[in-house]
C-alpha cells in the first residue's frame, strides 16, 4: 500500500469556530488571526495506491474553486489549487480514481466529489470511482434534518446524489474493512456518522521527509476528531461537532491508543503538520514526538 499526501484545498475559517471553548488569547498564539478572524486550514488529502494497484482518495476537499461563487471563494479564502491541480502534480489521470472514501460530508471534505455546471448538470470529478460513506452520516446529510441547519449545503450533496446507486456504498458496520487493508472506523463526536481512516502495518508513505516520521505499526486518519496538532487536548475541538461529548470521547479512547501502540497520527486540517506520532504527557495531555511537515 502506498500513501502519497495531497493538499487538496487551502482556504480560511473563523478561528473561533475551530477552537470552540478555547479563549482567543490562547489559540491566536497558536495560530494567528488575519484581519477579519480566519486562520489558514489544509484539507490534507490522501491518494492511496491498493497493493493490487487501484487508485484511491481519502477526502477530496472543497472541490475546484471555479465552481463556488466568487463571493463564497473570497469569505472562505478558497486557494485557487485543488486536488485537480495536486493530481495533474503528480500525473494522475482523474478516471483512474477507483475509489474516494468520505470520512464525512461536510462541504470542505466533500466538495471535490463533483459540481454542477452553468447548464444545470452534475460533472463528477471522478468519473469511475466507487463512493464510500457511513450510513448514518449520509441518513443526516441527505435527511432535511432542521437542527442541521446548513451543515450539508446542496452543492456539496447533490454531485453524490447523481452517483450511479451501484457505486454508492454505505458502509453501517463500527470498523469495517471497506477495501484490502483499508478500514473504515466509526467515531461519531464531529457528526454522528463521521469515520475515521486506519492503515495497518507498513504502508509506503510517498513524502520528502517521510523518514522523519516512519510508520511502523499504522497509520489513521483522523478526520476533524483530531484534525489539527492543536486539538490533541481535550477541550480544544471545533463549534462544528454535533456531539462533542463523543469527541473528547474518542480522544481519550484513541490518542491513548495511539501514542501507546506509536501508531502514525494524520491531520486532515492543519497546514504545518500533515501527521505526527504522539507520547503522553502530563502536562500537555500529548505531545508530538515525531513530525511529518505539510507540504508535498
Ligand atoms: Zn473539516
């Protein structure tokens, strides 16, 4: 198996948003505010490479910038790079994409599956590919659920909607091995079907400085449970969960793990560290011991 790490978006969030609880003082030394209270965020996609050879995507963010209005790509700083132009980088044609797991369906991790043209029609970015999604986060996403107010706008859900049923799975099991040594795992806290990303054992990892953060017992991606190096801590999660409760859960559950079994940690959202390996801390809850950088 073999990871090679994309940017598939950069684009800017309220900093607030991102760090919920946390007072301002304490997160814009973290990561400092531009003038209208936005701090940088990744969208750090994975392009997997089964060891039979099909071709993959893990998250393929917000999608091509052309199809936002102009006013949505200016609030939400939306880089005019895209998994398109990371794919074309390194010389992958987009029909070869087999599959595109969805951890979520929130629109910057969901987005990339497709937009509608001026004509009304829906053109999928990934023409052949196979979609993996959980039950319940598309239940929610597709539910017109009112206490989910603008948590699944229609131009990220309706390209998924157009997707041929037969390549459409969704997938209800807790941890469940969607594809060869792939395992799709339930975490909920983010939204109640959000998942998480586990690669077992010693998959190559496609990256400059990919001996600066070996991965020897697995790697996870974690989604927007954990999706900066700044919310390993307890309380540092984003306004956006639905259950935050579930999210500190999973945290104790799994950066425990994770730092105890030296699995390799991914952050789908930060623009400095793509991943990091952890030790616990009694101070700082966890602390990073090894890092790999963000940039491809
Ligand atoms: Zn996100």
């Amino acid at each position: 198996m073999k990871i090679t790490p994309l940017i598939a978006s950069r684009f800017l969030v309220d900093g607030g948003a991102m760090y919920s609880l946390v007072p301002k003082p304490i997160w814009n030394r973290l990561t400092p505010a531009d003038e209208k209270n936005r701090i940088p965020q990744n969208l750090n996609a994975w392009l997997l490479e089964l060891d039979d050879g099909r071709l993959g995507i893990v998250d393929p963010g917000c999608g091509d910038p052309e199809s936002y209005p102009a006013k949505d790509r200016r609030i939400n700083g939306l880089a005019d790079e895209w998994l398109g132009t990371e794919l074309d980088r390194v010389g992958v044609d987009r029909a070869k994409i087999s599959f595109v797991i969805l951890t979520h369906l929130h629109w910057d991790h969901s987005g990339g599956v497709g937009s509608d043209t001026e004509s009304g029609e829906t053109r999928l970015t990934f023409p052949n590919a196979e979609y993996y999604v959980h039950q319940f986060e598309w239940d929610d996403a597709t539910g017109d659920n009112p206490y989910l107010f603008k948590a699944y706008p229609p131009t990220t859900i309706t390209p998924l909607l157009h997707v041929d049923k037969s390549m459409l799975h969704l997938v209800d099991g807790e941890d469940t091995e969607i594809l060869p040594g792939v395992r799709f795992i339930l975490a909920g806290g983010h939204t109640r079907g959000s998942c998480t990303v586990f690669i077992d054992g010693q998959p190559e990892l496609v990256h400059p400085s990919a001996e600066d953060c070996p991965i020897t017992s697995g790697i996870l991606f974690a989604s927007d449970v954990c999706p900066t190096q700044h919310h390993l801590r307890m309380v540092f999660s984003t306004s956006f969960d639905t259950y935050p409760i579930d999210t500190r859960r999973w945290k104790r559950k799994w950066l425990t793990r994770v730092a105890e079994e030296q699995i390799v940690l991914w952050f789908d959202h930060d623009h400095e560290v793509f991943a990091a390996r952890l030790a616990a801390d009694p101070r700082a809850e966890f602390i990073m011991t090894h890092e790999l950088p963000a940039k491809t």
